[in-house]
C-alpha cells in the first residue's frame, strides 16, 4: 500500500527568497589510491580490473543533488529557501530531511511516499580530486503533484536543475512567467538529452540566468568558444553563464561580456559540488541585490571554497564568514 506522508502541516500560503527544484541524493564516496587515472592522449580514465579485490582509503556519506546542494548556499546566505523535491519514507530519505532541518532548508515542499526512492551515487575518488560518479537517479519523478504544490508558493527566484522530467521543467517555467519569478537555470540529465525540446522551452519562457558549463553548452548551442556560447545563449535568455574549468566562467547579459578566472591554487580535496556551488553562489549573490560582476566573484570564493573539503556542503561559504 502506497502512503503519503506530510512533513510539516501546510500553510495556505509559501514565501520565499529562493525555490529550488530538484532531485536528492545519497552519495557514497569511495577514496584511494586505486582510483588514480591513467591518462593517455588526452583522455584519463581508473584502471579497474574485473574480479579484483580492491583495497580504498576511506568510505563517506553525504546527501548532494543540484538542487539539494545549491539550497545550502542560499541558506548560508541568509536567505528562505524551500526546496521543492519528493523523498520516502526510508532511513535514507529522513536522514536527508534532518540535514535540511539543520541547514535552516524549509521542507513544506517536499512530497513523500513510501514509494519513492531517492537518487544513489557512489563516486570513486582519487587523490587528486577527480572523480568518476556511477549514478542512480531515482525514482520518476511525479510531476502531477510538484507541480500541485508549487501553485501554492510565493518566491522571487526559482533555481531548477537536473529534473529528469520535461514536463516538470515546461510547468515551472510556466508557473514563473505567470507569477512574475525570476529564474535559474542550471540543466543537466534529461535537459541535455533533448536539446531541441530544452532550447525550445527556453525561448518560450523568461529564464533570467542560464548556467552550464562548456560542454554543456555546446550540446545545446553548438560547438564555440566559451565566450560566443555565452554570447549566443543571450538569444534565450537574459544572462547566459558558461563556465570552463581551470580557464574560469564566462557571461554576458546580452550587452557586456564579462569574465571571471577561477580563484588562487588551492589543494582540490574533492570537486563533487564545485558546479553547484559556483552556480548558486552565483545567484545568491544576485538574489541579495548585487550585480553580475559581484555575483561571479563569489561564485568563484564559494566553488573555490567547497573543493577544498570532502563532499559537497562543508565548504560552502556562511554569510558571515566572506570577507567584503
């Protein structure tokens, strides 16, 4: 039997700074010298032998996802986030809404059913923090009722990503357009599988920031440097954000052009977070009333920042810790 389970009693009305949208999960990291790449020609890859027993270094938990990850930052940010998303009923899954009681993250969105199993990825770590993800995305997602429980929300900004579900991104970017929300939106999964559709939407909605990297990017738009894709995605949207790795992030608004380099070496411990810390640091800071050029300055402190920790959210910057 199929149950639904209420998290918190429902007021008749949400208000929020920030809603973001998207899937859970677990992941497990396993950390090593036995995951070091080999590299050759260009392309790096962890030479794993079938049938062998592998000694690791160390095993940690940790509850990530896009949307989950970037709630944090907004939180730490001083800002009421809520994140919109569905869970079970599962150890896993209360586990995931203590963290986000912690993190000050509202969970009056949340839809929960013992049906519902949360996404699962198990990344292999080296020392040098690259990684490879084996990832399990979860349950389907039920976008009837997310969608449902968005009508009752009051927010200024949305933050999607990576929702595996076209209908889910169509009925928020709807839901914003007529309320007058203001959006971002950082693809992934399914987005990036069906590129037209996604470019469609995106010409159909009013998407303030779009946020991807340069591959990502250039399955949507094309093959280009970094600096035309954030050019060309302007034709979409109102700021278009495309980062490039160690060669920093590149934006435009569709008049200026701006670049930010990626902050001062630092030991990488671990790169998990690193795009969804910048993205959301990146949209806090806008959120909060500062300009692009201030934005993408703390994006860059707070993605900077997470790599130097294990796992997604120990680094992540407090408000009150970032210098002025």
């Amino acid at each position: 039997m199929t149950t639904r389970r209420s998290i918190k009693k429902r007021r008749s009305s949400l208000a929020y700074d920030v809603v973001c949208i998207g899937r859970p999960v677990q992941d497990n990291v396993l950390s090593g010298d036995v995951f070091k790449p080999y590299c050759s020609h260009g392309v790096c890859r962890q030479n794993i032998q079938i049938g062998e027993k592998l000694a690791i270094d160390d095993v940690d938990t940790f509850y990530g996802g896009n949307a989950l990850n970037a709630s944090l930052t907004f939180a730490r940010q001083n800002l009421s986030v809520g994140l919109l998303t569905q869970v079970g009923t599962d150890s896993r899954s209360n586990d995931l809404l203590s963290l986000m009681i912690s993190e000050n993250v509202d969970n009056n969105l949340i839809y929960s059913s013992d049906d519902v199993k949360i996404g699962h990825s198990t990344i292999l770590l080296s020392k040098d923090g690259e990684r490879t993800i084996l990832a399990y995305p979860g349950s389907e997602i039920n976008h009837q009722i997310l969608l449902s429980t968005l009508e009752d929300v009051e927010t200024r900004w949305l933050y999607i990503s990576s929702l595996n579900s076209l209908d889910l991104l169509e009925g928020a970017f709807r839901y914003a357009k007529v309320n007058q929300v203001r959006v971002a939106f950082n693809p992934g999964g399914i987005e990036l599988d069906n590129p037209a559709e996604t470019k469609l939407l995106l010409q159909e909605s009013d998407v303030d920031v779009l946020i991807l990297n340069k591959q990502e990017a250039s399955i949507l738009f094309g093959e280009a440097s970094a600096v035309d894709l954030a050019r060309h995605g302007c034709n979409f949207v109102k700021i278009c954000i495309v980062t490039d790795g160690p060669n920093g992030a590149h934006a435009h608004d569709g008049q200026i052009g701006y670049y930010q380099p990626i902050s001062d070496d630092v030991e990488v411990i671990d790169r998990t977070g690193a795009g969804d810390a910048f993205a959301s640091g990146v949209v806090s800071y806008l959120a909060l009333g500062n300009d692009l050029e201030s934005a993408l300055e703390f994006g860059s402190k707070n993605s900077t920042s997470v790599v130097q920790h294990l796992g997604p959210h120990e680094g992540i910057i407090r408000l009150r810790t970032y210098p002025t």
